[in-house]
C-alpha cells in the first residue's frame, strides 16, 4: 500500500505546539514517556498472552532497548512489546483518545512546571518526543499480524503524520527520534544511562544498552556487541521494604500516577494468610484535574501473579478512596480476571476490605503525629470532600472514617477545615450535651448566621458545614462518641441546662406577645408553618428554622438547583421578642401585614434563600422606611 497523508486531529496540533514550547525546561521527561510506552506494550503483550502464548512467536524474552548514532543525531527506544497495527497506529498517535480534553486545555497555567505537570497527567506522553526532535519515525508490527503487515508512521510534528504499510520481521515498536539541531547533548550513553536511572528505574522490565568502553589505542570510545541492563528490572512492590528508598518509592508513584508531586504519605506491605497479596499504595498530594468527573474510574493497578491485568480496578477500592494510588499484585486471583468477575469475586472484596482498612490507618498516622499536622490538612483540603461520602458508603468503618473528619468551626477564625470531632468534644462546656453544627452555601453565610447569635453569646462552639455534601453527609452522622448532633436551625432551640437561668423571665414575655404572635402567624399563613418567640437571637429580630425531620432550606435550594423536586416545607419563623423591630411592633399599627412580611423575607436573605417576589420585598421595604421617618 502506498505512503498515506493524514491530519492529526485539532487538540493534537494544539498540544504538540504547546509541549514544544512549555515543556523546554522540562525536555528530558521525553525518554521516560516513551519507556512506559513501552512498558505498557509488554505488560499488554504479557496479558494477551495468558490466552495465546502463541503471541510470543519466537522472542520471549520481553525487554526495551535504547540506542544513539552520533553520526546520523539520531535516538532509538525500541520494545518487543504488543506492537501497533495500522489502524492503531493512525488512532493511538494521531487523537487524543481521552475525555475531558477541553478541560485539560482550561486547565494550563502557563506555568511551565505545573503545566509539564499536567501534561504527563492527562496521558499525552507519546508526543514528548517533539520536544527534542524535528521528526519522529515509528517502525511496528502488532503481534500475531504477518511480517508484511509492519507499519511506518513519520512526522515533523507540524499538523500531518504519514502512514505506509512495510514489511518488518520483528515484533513490537521502534522508535526513532530525528533530534533538532541543539540537542547533541543527548547523544551520549553516560547521559542517557542518567535520565534512565533517575526517571524509569522502577520499570519492571529490562531496558538494555550495548556496553561501552574506552579503547585506548584509538583513543575514542567504541561500542561493543554486548548488553548492560540500566535499571532495577523487577517490580518495585515485590522488593523488600529495607532496600528502597523514598526516591525510589516515589518515582515509582510518578510512574504510576502521572503526577510529579510528591506523594503526601504510602504504605507498602504484603499481606498472607488464606488471600494472598501485596499493596503498595499512595496518598497523592493534589487531586486529579478529573477527580470530580462522572467518568472518573479510580482505582488501583491490577496485577495478577505479577502479570499486568488492568488499569483503575475501582473494584478494589470503595468509590470514596478513589483518589488513591497503587498497586495491588494478588496470588490468589485467576489470571484471565475480567471487570465482571472482579465485581463478584469474593477474594476481591477481602483485598478491597484490606486496602480500605490499610489507608485508614494510613490516613490516622497522618492525623495524629505532630509533624505531619500540615499533611494532614492537606489531604483534607485536597480530598476531604470525597472523603465525606464514605459515611454514606461503607458503614463497617462509620466510627474511623467519624474521627477523620475536620470541620471549620467558630473556634478556628478561619475558613480551614481543622477541627475534629475529638477536638470539639473536648471543648464543650461541661453542661453542653450536643454537638451543633450550622449548614450554609458559604463560609461567610455561615459566621453570619442569625442561628449562631445566642451560641456566640453564650460561648459554645459551633462547627460550620459548607461543602455541598455536608447536608447529605449529616443524615448519616446522628451521634459521636455518645452526643449527638443537633443543627442550630433545626427544631425547637433546646439548650438543656445551659439555659435554664433564663427560662422563668421568657416565659412571662411569651405571654405577654401572645397576642401580636398569634396575628403575625395569620397574616403569613401562606409562607410559615409556624410563628413563635425566640432567645437563640441577640442582633437579628428573626430566623427561619426548620421541624425536626424536615429538609432545610439549604438543601430544599441544592436539591432544586440540581433540577431535582424537592418537597416543599414550610418553615417556622422565629421573632426575637428583644429586639426593637419587634418591641415597637403591634398589631393595630396600619402597615402591619407589611412588617410581618418584611421579617419573614428577611430572614430568608440572612439564611442564603432567594425571595418568590424581589420586587415586592423592595416595594415594602421602600414603604416602611418612608413611613417610619
Ligand atoms: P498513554 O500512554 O497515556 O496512553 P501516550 O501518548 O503515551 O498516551 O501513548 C498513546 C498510545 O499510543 C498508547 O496508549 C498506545 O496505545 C500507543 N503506543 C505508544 N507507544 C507504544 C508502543 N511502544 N507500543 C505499542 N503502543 C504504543
Ligand atoms: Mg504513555
């Protein structure tokens, strides 16, 4: 078949212009990306042979081979993995296959180091080649495909790619770099072995050189036709844990996640008994620019007997850990494990249970010792959000996954989530029997809060819940360490003995106001389900709270916003009976249907709610003002 033309797809010409030039500082990441190719094509080779050994043909002995030619400035990394056919090569380096690419983009800081960063994340590595070379030659042949069915792909990097059909006897991918002018640099085995060593070390796989040395009578240095193995060429997670370092570790975790931060924290063990087998896991240090999408998997690598079985097996986590990393080899496991069976296998819920119970620890280490405080924090800062969801999702660890929460509250003066639940029990007032808590869409909604007025007066910490999941994730939490949770908003304000100085001096107010009361919840019938008299407000003459049981307003709103129906409550209004709004306040005054409104609907500003009638709040609220002058 004759040489083809083809364009690369829109985002790729977008991408190789942006790597090329962002991406400079950065240039030698080129050579780790095309190694995990690489290694990606014989952990695939392997995996597909499980049920057709035949794909070996005659070449076992899986393996990357890097070589240079000084003379024609050229780079190969060559693998005798699974190979391309043609269609695959046109599909798998000419489109980003991935979703999400429109984001990836809006996601580019022009920062250079963030920005390489991302780019390794999203899984564009094939093209880093461009960064130091002017063309790129890839020669392959898919395994089990005739010797005639080889293919050449060919480009400058600058829009098209060419295809055309060759003959190549040997299996796998070979990959040639034309190097741009600058870059003689690379041409030297001392300085490839280095970016090897220090980038691709973990890789499982041989990655093997010719042997150099110095021949002293030419007084050059010669090649010679014998193999060096660069690396450590075996798996990281079956090596002992006293013989690897953290950098090791930590390239490692680089590899595997595309994430050229530091991990916060990892755990390495190998678990035996009646299911056999080893983990190695990470907490990444920022979250994932997709972590939030619907199609986001998760999940860690499978390997099987130390076969590669599967990228992002969410099965082996709950979908509230899916922000970890790692890798989990099982011994007990059938190699031609697919998703389905997965789902059912017994042996995959113990190592799923294992690894849960693995990461909590994991997590409580970083809690609790001092020096890793600001870890701590950054993992909830970065993740507590998904975090949250396991107290809906995995009740067995309800009470752990209880003690790793942290909430802002009116204690920390900040909008950091810092407090744990021991840290507010701690603090209660010794009459104090409930932990309270305030829901609200923001922050500073919540300092604000006409609910928190009496708590600040009388000193009592209230934790402030923001996040979107917060409101769902408190109809799971109904107690911690025997005092439950009581919302400031919610029900009748019960404040036990903390009160009850107060209680006789209110009582007689109530009857007094009786009356005006009894007027106000008839004039808001329509809106209210109730009016009555409140102590819980120092500076504002009325709330709105809800029954027991009921849906909060905030969440009514969410639930709404989200095109979901969400059933109509009516809530109660509480007045202030020590406010001057208030005290002035009688039912015989002309405007007072007016007055009555004006209260409810402010209230309903103060809590975040949107008002049925803007305008006829602001028609009111103009005739009040004039006529109170
Ligand atoms: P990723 O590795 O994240 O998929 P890359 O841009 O690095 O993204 O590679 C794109 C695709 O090209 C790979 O998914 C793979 O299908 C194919 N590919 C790249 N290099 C090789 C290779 N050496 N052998 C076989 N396929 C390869
Ligand atoms: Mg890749």
């Amino acid at each position: 078949m004759a040489q083809e033309t083809m364009s690369f797809q829109a985002e790729v010409k977008q991408l190789l212009q942006l790597m090329i030039h962002s991406l400079y500082s950065n240039k030698e990441i080129f050579l780790r990306e095309l190694i995990s190719n690489a290694s990606d094509a014989a952990d695939r080779l392997r995996f597909e042979a499980i049920v057709d050994t035949g794909l070996y043909e005659d070449d076992p002995n899986l393996h990357i081979r890097i070589s240079y030619d000084k003379a024609g400035r050229t780079i190969v990394v060559h693998d005798n993995g699974i190979g391309m056919s043609r269609d695959e090569a046109i599909s798998h380096l000419g489109t980003i296959a991935r979703s999400g690419t429109k984001e990836f983009f809006s996601k580019l800081s022009g920062d250079q180091q963030k920005d390489a960063a991302l780019i390794g994340q999203f899984g564009v590595g094939f093209y880093s080649g461009f960064i130091v070379a002017e063309r790129v030659t890839v020669e392959s042949r898919r395994a089990s495909l005739p010797a005639d069915h080889g293919v050449r792909w060919e480009s400058t990097g600058d829009g098209e790619f060419s295809i055309e059909q060759i003959k190549r006897i040997q299996r796998g991918t070979s990959i040639t770099l034309y190097l741009r002018d600058s870059e003689d640099e690379l041409l030297s085995s001392h300085r490839l072995k280095s970016i090897i060593q220090k980038y691709s070390d973990h890789i499982s796989l041989p990655i093997l050189m010719k042997k150099e040395e110095w021949d002293a009578e030419k007084s050059e240095i010669v090649i010679r036709d014998e193999d060096e193995t660069i690396n450590q060429a075996c798996a990281i997670w079956t090596r002992s844990k006293s013989q690897i370092s953290d950098e090791q570790y930590i390239s490692f975790y680089e590899h595997l996640s595309h994430d050229h931060e530091a991990p916060l924290a990892w755990t390495h063990n190998r678990v035996e008994g009646r299911n056999e087998y080893i983990q190695l896991l990470y907490i990444p240090a920022h979250a994932t620019f997709d972590m939030w999408n619907r199609s986001h998997r998760g999940g860690l690598k499978l390997y099987v007997k130390r076969v590669f079985i599967m990228d992002e097996a969410e099965q082996l986590l709950p979908n509230y850990l899916r922000f970890i990393k790692g890798v989990v080899d099982s011994n007990d496991l059938p190699l031609n494990v697919s998703r389905e069976i997965l789902q059912e296998s017994h042996d995959v819920k113990t190592i799923r249970d294992g690894v849960t119970r693995r990461v909590l620890s994991m997590l409580e280490e970083l809690a609790s010792a001092a020096d890793n405080k600001q870890k701590y924090t950054k993992f909830w800062c970065e993740f507590g959000q998904v975090f949250k969801e396991g107290l809906g999702e995995d009740f067995s660890n309800r009470e752990r996954i209880t003690k790793l929460l942290r909430f802002a509250s009116t204690r920390s003066n900040s909008a950091e989530q810092s407090v744990s639940l021991d840290d507010y029990i701690a603090r209660m007032k010794p009459e104090q029997t409930k932990i309270y808590y305030v829901t609200a869409d923001s922050y500073r909604g919540a300092c604000n809060s006409p609910h928190l007025e009496v708590f600040v007066k009388k000193d009592i910490e209230v934790l402030l819940l923001t996040d979107r999941v917060d409101e769902w994730m408190m109809s799971f939490l109904r107690e911690f360490n025997g005092k439950p949770f009581a919302s400031v908003a919610r029900g009748d304000l019960d404040l036990g003995s903390l009160y009850n100085e107060e209680k006789h001096a209110q009582e007689k107010v109530c009857e007094d106001l009786k009356l005006l009361i009894d007027r106000m919840k008839d004039v808001l019938k329509e809106k209210a389900k109730d009016v009555r008299l409140t102590f819980r407000l120092t500076e504002s003459p009325s709330c709105l709270v809800v029954d027991e049981g009921e849906m909060s307003g905030y969440l009514q709103r969410l639930l709404k916003a989200a095109g979901q129906k969400a059933p109509d409550f009516h809530p109660i209004l509480e007045v202030n009976p020590e406010h001057a709004l208030i005290n002035r306040l009688s039912p015989a005054v002309t405007d007072f249907d007016d007055w009555c409104h004006f209260l409810f609907d402010q209230a309903l500003l103060a809590e975040g709610g949107a008002l049925d009638d803007p305008a006829n709040f602001i028609r009111r609220t103009n005739m009040l003002l004039i006529s109170s002058k």
